[in-house]
C-alpha cells in the first residue's frame, strides 16, 4: 500500500471511530450500526492478515474500553473478523456492492457469534434470540450503513473497496 493509500484509508478508519463513539450512541438502536467492523473491514482487505488482525484488535479494545465486564471479548472478536476478512480479500475484492453488503453481514454477524460466545454473559433461549434475531438485524444494519458508507467514501478510499 502506498503512502497516500495508507494516508485514505487512515482518515476513513478515523472518520468511521468518531461516527462509532458519537452517532451510534445518540441513535439507541436495539442492532446498532457497528462502525467499527465496518473501519475494520475496509482496511482489513487492504493490509496483510496478521497487521489486519492487529488493526481489528486494537479497534476492539477501543470498543472494549466501554464495557469493562467483557474486557478483551470485542478484540477478540473483532482480530479474528479482521484476519478472516484479509485473508478472503481475493474473493470480495471487487467493486461489486452485493458482495459488499454481503461481506459486512457476515463480518457482523461473525463478530457477533464469537463476541457472544467470548462474553458467556447470555446462554440458553436468551444467547438463541440474540444470535437468530438481533443479531442478523445488526448485521443488515451494518451492511447497508457499509455499502452507503462505501458509496460516501469512495472518493477518499478509492475504486477498490470491500
């Protein structure tokens, strides 16, 4: 990646943090917007697996440093998305937006299951209607804010994105 390419993708990853720490909180969605899977997943498929996975880690312990009874859950979670997500680059990236919408789903919903998972607060019929219901609507929430994201910021990120 080049300087200016890294320089893009730092003020989109930057402009997607602010909108998580400031937009998500005054909406109070029941599935929230998750802006940053979204900042992880544009620069995850364009860096190598092992700095994407840092890069997920890091966005997550920002994430984490809201929730202090599941300290670790989103990086690890999220460092885990962000390895996956470079290292499938080769098969989403090209500049179709169904197969973005379809790559912020299932890097939501991926997230979810292993943050839930991680997190042992909920089990039983309660951990089933978080991962069958809210869940997957997080997920369409997140893909469609993505792929309007990815339309907003094609200018800044350029022709390849997720």
């Amino acid at each position: 990646m080049s300087v200016l390419g890294f320089l893009r993708v730092s003020f989109a990853v930057a402009l997607l943090v602010l909108l998580h720490f400031t937009l998500r909180p005054l909406l109070g969605w029941r599935a929230p917007i998750d802006f940053l899977l979204i900042a992880a997943l544009l620069a995850a498929v364009r860096l190598r697996p092992g700095i994407a996975a840092l890069v997920g880690m890091l966005l997550g312990f920002a994430a984490d440093a809201l929730t202090p009874s599941a300290f670790g859950c989103g990086a690890l979670a999220l460092s885990c998305v962000s390895f996956l997500a470079s290292w499938l680059k080769a098969v989403f990236f090209a500049d179709n937006l169904a197969l973005s919408l379809l790559f912020f789903f299932g890097g939501k919903w991926t997230f979810d299951v292993l943050y839930l998972v991680a997190e042992r607060r909920v089990q039983g019929t309660e951990l089933a209607m978080q991962l069958l219901l809210w869940s997957p609507l997080a997920a369409t929430v997140t893909a469609i804010a993505g792929v309007v994201l990815l339309l907003v910021l094609r200018p800044v990120l350029g022709r390849s994105s997720a």
